[in-house]
C-alpha cells in the first residue's frame, strides 16, 4: 500500500519532467520535497526515463550534499559552520549540542535527532547559528547552548 | 519603443501616490529576524484600525544590522525607513507614526533630500555618502515579486535601448568601452568573453549565469537575486540579445531558496509582459531561461563544474581547453558570468560606458559589492567604487569593530582566498592590490577578525572546508588538500613537527597540479597567512602555544582544590554543559580527558578556575625527517 503510493508519486514527477535535458537536480529535489528524502525505489523510473545509466543517477545523487539517501531524523538540528559562527564558536556549541543530545560516541544512529551542517548562508548576524527543524535560533552563545539541547530534548520526547 | 513605452505607463499608472505606503523589506536575512512577523502584525493592525493604508514588500537595503526594515510613504512625504521594527514593536509604531509622532527614534533615514524634523536624509549619512548605489539603486525600494516596480524604475531600459537599433556587435563596443570585467573574482573582459559566444559556430548556444556562492562569508549575489531579480535577468536577456543564444540558466545554490523562489516568480511575470520569451517587445528576438537549484556542491561554482551539474552529472570540473565558449553546456558554445556582471549590462546600455569607466580609483573600474561579517559591528551589504580603501568600509559602513579588541585582519576571497593582516587597512579594494601581492580580491566576502582569533585555525577551518568540497577527480587535490588539513590539525593540537612547515610549502607545488581553480587553490589561504602571520604558525609549532587562546588543545583548565569546595563545587560542577567536573575528596575537578575547554566553569567561578597553557600532548612531539 505505501510502496505503491510511493511509486506513484515518483511517477508522476518523473513525468512531469519527461523529455527534458538537464533536470535531474530538480526532480531529485521533488522527491526528496516529497519523502524528505531520495528512496532507493525512485533510481528506476528515473534511470528509465531519462535514459541514464543507474551508476551515473547514483553518482549524482551521492556527490551533493543536499540529497538524503535515508529518511531525515524527526528533529533536524542544522549547524552554521561559516567563518563567522566559527570564530564565534560554534564548534563548541556543536560539541555541547552532540553531548547533551546523545550523539556523540556510538549512539550517532538516532531516528529522533540529527545533526548536520549547514553552509553559510550570509546570516552571520545570528551567528552562532542552528537551524531546529529549519527554524533559525541564534545567536547560540556556548552558555546558551545547553538550554537550546534541553528545548530540542523536549520536542524529541514531544 | 511604442511597447515599452506602454509597459512602463502601464506599471506608472499602477502606483497610487496618494495613498500611505508601508512596505516591510523582505530579503532572506530580515526574514531570519522575523519580518514575516513584523509585516503579519502592521497587516492585522492596518485591518483592525481601518486604517487606508496600502502594505506590502520591498527588498532589503543591505542594512542587514537594523533588520526588520519597514519603509513608510506617507502622502506627499519622502519615504521614511525604520528599523528594527520587530513584531511587537510594530502597532505602536504604527499608531504613532499615523498620528504624525513620526518616530526619529526608531527611523534611520529618509530617501528624501530634505531632513523631516530629526530625521535625517540617507544622502547625508556618511554609511550611504561613501556607497555609490549603481547595481543597489532599487534596492529597499521597490518590491522584488513586482514587475511593474521595476519598470517604473527605468527598468528594461537597457532591453529596450538595445532592441531599438543598437547591433549586437555595438553592444560588444559599449562593454568594451565601458570595461566591464567579470565580478566574480577572475576579472576577465565581459565584452570579450560575449564576443566569444556571438562568434561561436551554430545556434544552439547557451548563457549561464553563476549565481552558485559558495563563498563562505559571501552574500552579495544573495541580495541581488534576492531584491532585484529582474535586473539580473534583464542583463541575460540582452546576454541572450548580443550572442544570438536563444536560452539561459541561472544557476542558484540550494541555500538560497527564497532567491530561486523570487527569480522563478520574476521569470514568470517577465514573460506574461513579453519581455522574455518569443518576440521580446513585439520584435523579432526571442530568448527564454530557466532557474537550476544547485544542491549543496561549493566546487559547482567553477564553470566546468556548474556546466557538468546543470547536464545532470557530478559537478566535477573538467579540463579546459576546450573552453565553455567553444563546448560548454550539453558541449554547445556556452557563456558563464557571475550574477554581479549580468546585473551591470542594462545600466551600462542605458547610462553609456562612462557611467561605468569613470568610477573607481584604482586600476579596475566601476562598483564592487562588499558583504562584511566576521566580528564587525553592523553586517551589512554595500557598494563602493573599485578602489575604495577597506578603512571606509570597516569605519563608516560597518560601525568598526568592539573597541575593547584590536583588529587583526581580514579573510577575504572565500576559502580559495587568503588572510589580510591589520596594516592593510588602507589598501584600496581594487584586485590589482591583491594580485601583487600575491593573493586575490575574490567576489566580495570581507570576514573581519580581531586578537581572539587564531589564523592557525582559522586556515584549517578554511583548507577544511576545501577538502571536504574537493570534487576528487584530481588526486593532489583530493589527497593534497587532506594532508595539508592533517598538518594544520597537528600545529592546532599542539603536536606538530618542524618540518611540517616545509612540507605544506612543498604541498602547494604538488596542487599547482590540479587541473581545476579547487585544487592550484586550496593552499592560497595557508600562503597568504603564513607570510602575514609567520609568528603565529611559529608559535603553535615550536612552542605548542596559541597566541589568540582560541586553539582550545593547547590550553588546559585546573581548579584550585582549596576554593572549591560546598557549594563552590556543586556550582562547578553544575557549570560544566558535558560533566567533566567531578566532585572528589570534598573538591570539584576537572576530568581532563571529557573537558571541551569550553569555559563555562570559569563563567561560573572565575575565583576557582584557572586557565594555563598545556604541557602534556596526546603524542610524544618528534623529529621526522623528509627528504
């Protein structure tokens, strides 16, 4: 039953796109709007459609930093690493964030939080900057930082 | 011509003057502060109040600091612009500024060139008196997902000049003339490199516009996709115009979704007004484009690579020849500028060459856009002439820097560029000044940096970011750029050796050897610093010292067991966000092996806490000899 929806879906943006020269970065980024992230199951249709070779649809979705190859955790927490979140440090408030989140050391495999980094992206008024979810918080200072994992604690167990 | 003169009296007709105008600027960055929230509540309180008020958008101005800008037009008044105005703030500013209690305390300025009572005009403010606004002329002034805004603004007034009896090759000549050269950092002759493309066998050809910044540090382009879209797609289209390319490609990095949404939006209201696509203007050119959203690639700003992304491959760069004008997108005759170097056409064909020629004092001519971040006082986006002396920047635009700390440099370039120390401060912003010394301008990111940052860290951080970016086709790139991360990991740490300096000298004739920018790239940083700031590597490596204290491995923290005790010690220990501190034998220590250094605990009780210079490292440091 969800296979095939998922089937669908990725048929039907695959179609929409049929025909056309230079869209696989954009029909990656439907489905992963879609699913939040790429399934393995959409490499056929695509690869079908579009007449490229799986290894080379593999290729290009591995080589951008932006494709998930495996559902997204349910809190999301986003690390600015620029310059200046980094001068500002926020690779301390990184490392409070793994520790007070669990992450770090063997139980890095969570489904209920992740954390990633993020590219700047020219907020540095926030720096330093975390994204919970996609929401922007900031700035972060390393005194802060244990109460923003306490919040992000508090929507996990949500 | 007869069309576009009925397009513009058309958007001028669109404007109603007599009626109160608020408009919030809604840019990526006021939206991070909250200005869907300031115009959600000046929406609620116009409805409520009845009040007869027109509310909508503008783009940002580039006073990033003040965000959430609101800019008020009241009838026959110049218009006024506040900030920050944020959510809450907002009805009562509302109801005040209704009731002719205008705010000076809230405003920044007026557009007008009359002061309105304590307000003062922004053409006599030293932050705009020092920018010329050429490329930023609209910006924070007119709504960036309207195209009757732009045309009421003289905008596709370059389009029309063009279609109405100017020859592609003229166009050539004015650019020429004008010396308009590539923004992007490489600075190549635009007219040129059109003339390429227009000469170029066939006509199935391409223009592309780089719109891929990656520049850590770097936001101009974000603010010109951002707020001023059709600019840069009015420039292509005459690109479009000049090379005989029927189509187009922006490419635009996934970070910056609202400017894909806006030049996506913009691209559809230019075609519904027959200004892009079939019969432009009711002649008989056409040319149409699309946006491509990158997905996270930095190494996709190079050409080649964004050329291998956009044909759906890995965004590797390959080697040139042959060059994208002879073989670029799906191996057609392709032309790549940056965003900055489209948005300068339809001002030069509409102003003439000397608009751009005359200005500058340096060698390179026109405006340049700046952003500035690092530990600056006010971020902000601005546009000076070529040449301009990074003190005027640093002062007057960015409010300088905390005076408790003392300057230290600039990282400009992206991580591809270099470190700048203090004493250049009144070098002029001209890339002839960088070239000669060996480094580059790059594309407008100015990080400035102050005592407490470490330029040992700092160009690990950004040989780092270049490593992990590396597209790893070229194995010195691939390889190079980790062992040269390696060794700047070892100088942080403490445990480098001597000759771990020569050896990141050597690297950089081994990456010399990468086939693209990436690779011959990636040791500019460490070059650029180590001549500047030879003291400081020297200082990690020979004496595992960190002059900034920002290495955290080369400092270690100790409590005082004797003050630290009762209740001394629950607080230490309650300090530490990782729980290092222990409490044993009635006092709190530290465990060393799960401290992060992050200073917390000496926040907490600076009595009881001291910081000293490390002495034990995780390897013993030794002699290697190379070669």
């Amino acid at each position: 039953m969800l296979q095939s929806r998922i089937g669908e879906t990725i048929d039907q943006i695959v179609n929409e796109y049929r025909g056309r020269r230079g869209v696989l970065l954009q029909v990656f980024h439907r489905i992963q709007e879609a699913f939040g992230y790429v399934p393995p199951e959409a490499m056929e249709p695509i690869a079908a459609a579009f007449r490229i070779p799986p290894s080379t649809l593999f290729g290009t979705l591995t080589f951008y930093s932006e494709f998930r190859t495996e559902p997204p955790a349910r809190v999301q927490v986003g690390m600015c690493l620029g310059p200046t979140c980094h001068i500002k440090g926020a690779e301390v408030v990184k490392q409070i964030l793994e520790y007070r989140l669990g992450l770090s050391g063997e139980h890095d495999a969570s489904l209920d939080v992740a954390i990633h980094e993020v590219e700047c992206a020219g907020h540095c008024h926030l720096a330093p900057l975390v994204y919970v979810n996609g929401m922007p918080e900031g700035p972060v200072e390393v005194s802060a930082a244990q109460q923003l994992a306490d919040r992000i604690l508090s929507q996990v167990s949500a | 011509m007869q069309a576009y003169e009925a397009l513009v009296a058309q958007a001028q007709a669109a404007a109603r003057p007599s009626r109160t105008l608020i408009q919030v600027s809604m840019d990526s960055g006021a939206q991070h502060r909250g200005a869907q929230d300031t115009l959600a509540a000046i929406r609620t309180a116009v409805a409520d109040r009845g009040i007869d008020a027109e509310v909508g958008i503008v783009g940002g101005n580039g006073m990033c600091w003040a965000e959430p800008l609101v800019r008020l037009t009241l009838p026959n008044q110049a218009p006024v612009v506040y900030g920050p105005v944020t959510a809450a703030d907002a009805p009562q500013w509302l109801g005040d500024v209704l009731a002719g209690n205008l705010r000076p305390d809230l405003a920044l300025g007026t557009e007008g060139e009359t002061a309105i009572g304590d307000i003062v005009p922004f053409s006599q403010q030293p932050y705009f008196q020092v920018q010329r606004r050429n490329l930023l002329a609209r910006m924070g002034k007119t709504d960036p997902e309207n195209v009757d805004h732009y045309l009421a603004t003289s905008g596709y007034a370059g389009l029309d000049k063009a279609l109405d009896g100017l020859s592609p090759e003229d166009i050539v000549k004015l650019l020429l003339d004008g010396n308009l050269t590539g923004r992007g950092g490489a600075n190549f002759p635009a007219g040129r490199k059109w003339d390429f493309l227009r000469t170029a066998r066939g006509t199935e050809k391409y223009l592309i516009c780089n719109a891929d910044e990656g520049d850590p540090g770097a936001f101009v382009n974000r603010i010109l996709l951002e707020s001023d879209p059709f600019l840069v797609i009015e420039g292509m289209t005459i690109g479009g115009y000049v090379t005989g390319a029927p189509y187009g490609f922006i490419y635009i990095r996934d970070e910056y979704p609202l400017a894909v949404e806006r030049v996506r939006k913009a691209l559809d209201q230019a075609r519904a007004r027959g200004l892009l696509g079939k019969n432009i203007l009711g002649t008989d050119f056409s040319y149409d484009m699309e946006v491509v959203r990158g997905a996270g690639a930095y190494v996709c700003g190079e050409e080649t690579g964004l050329i291998a992304s956009i044909q759906d491959y890995r965004g590797m760069p390959r080697i040139k020849p042959p060059f994208p004008a002879q073989a670029g997108v799906f191996m057609k005759p392709t032309n790549v500028n940056n965003v900055e170097t489209y948005a300068y056409v339809p001002g030069i064909l509409a102003n003439g060459p000397e608009w751009f020629s005359s200005v500058g004092l340096g060698v390179n001519k026109g405006t340049k856009l700046f952003s500035l971040s690092g530990r600056i006082n006010r971020l902000c986006i601005v546009e000076v002439d070529m040449g301009t002396p990074i003190r005027t920047l640093m002062e007057t635009c960015g409010g300088g820097l905390d005076p408790a700390h003392t300057f230290k440099g600039i990282q400009q370039g992206g991580p591809l560029g270099g470190v700048i120390p203090a004493d250049w401060i009144d070098t002029g912003l001209d890339p002839a000044n960088f070239n000669s010394q060996g480094t580059i301008m790059g594309s407008g990111g100015l990080i400035f940096l102050d005592e407490r940052d470490c330029i040992v860290d700092l160009c690990k951080w950004l040989t780092h970011f270049d490593s992990k970016e590396s597209c790893g086709r070229c194995t010195t790139c691939r390889i190079g750029s980790m062992r040269m991360v390696d060794i700047l990991d070892r100088m942080t740490k403490g445990i480098a050796v001597a000759d771990d300096l020569a050896i990141m000298q050597h690297l950089e004739l081994v990456m010399n050897n990468a086939n693209c920018v990436h690779g011959q790239f990636t040791p500019k940083p460490f070059n650029a610093a180590y001549k500047w700031f030879k003291a400081e590597f020297e200082a990690h490596v020979f004496e595992h010292r960190c002059p900034s204290s920002a290495c955290r491995d080369l400092v270690q923290y100790t409590i005082d067991p004797a003050k630290a005790t009762g209740a001394v010690a629950a607080a230490l220990v309650a300090s530490c966000p990782v729980d290092a501190i222990v409490t044993a034998a009635d006092s709190a220590v530290i465990v060393q092996d799960k401290c992060i250094r992050c200073g917390l605990c000496q926040a907490a009780v600076p009595d009881a806490v001291s910081v000293s210079p490390r002495t034990t490292f995780e390897a013993p440091v030794r002699e290697v000899r190379y070669g």
